[in-house]
C-alpha cells in the first residue's frame, strides 16, 4: 500500500515490503545521487537522475508519467527530500523520499549494498 500523499518519505521497511508483494505495484526508483555514487552502491533497479540534473531532465523523464508511483533516494534523505519537493511542485503527486536514503536500506534491509 502507498504511503498517504500527506506524508514525503516512505520508510526502507515500506518500500521493501512494497517491491516483495506478491503483486507488487509498478514503481520507479529514482536515485539522485552523482554517478560516482551511483556506481559505489545503488538499490536494484534504481534510475540515475542527479539532483544537479533535474531541472534539466524532469520534464522528458521523470514528468512524463504522471501515474506511476516514484521513490527517489540519495545517500542520507537530504537531497531526495529536496527532489520530492521538487517534483511535487512541478504537479507530480506520488513521490517519496526514502527516509535515511540508501545508507539506512543498507543497514535494515540489504547489507550486501555497499556503505560509504
């Protein structure tokens, strides 16, 4: 189930439980991070869109489907926080960031996800 559009952040033990349904909802995993980040450790199945590219990129691929439910990620929350933000200004309603980014989901839901 999707978190409330009231609510900007899904936890990393609801967005695992939300990919392991047994009839899981299709989603996009945004990862904001820099691609030197992105290729130390990424969640499988993640998208590379860099926050210092979003401007940029939005419109072509990641506004494009107003309908799909997207979570974007950084290393910590920080710069996914100011992602979603971003995007629900720009009219996209379900996204979320992911609560303590990929270093919390390393920690409680995929240790063989690399930290740094």
């Amino acid at each position: 189930m999707l978190p409330s559009q009231d609510d900007y952040e899904i936890s990393p033990t609801q967005l695992a439980a939300l990919k392991r349904a047994p009839d899981p909802l299709r989603i996009r995993l945004i990862d904001c991070r820099e691609e030197d980040e992105f290729f130390l450790c990424r969640i499988k199945n993640a998208e590379l869109r860099p926050l210092s590219r979003f401007a940029e990129e939005a419109p072509n691929h990641l506004l494009n489907d107003p309908e799909t439910p997207m979570f974007v990620y950084c290393h910590h929350g920080i710069r996914s926080m100011q992602a979603t933000l971003l995007l629900r200004q720009w009219g996209k309603a379900n996204v979320w960031s992911l609560a303590g980014g990929i270093d919390l989901w390393a920690q409680e839901i995929d240790p063989a996800v690399n930290r740094y």
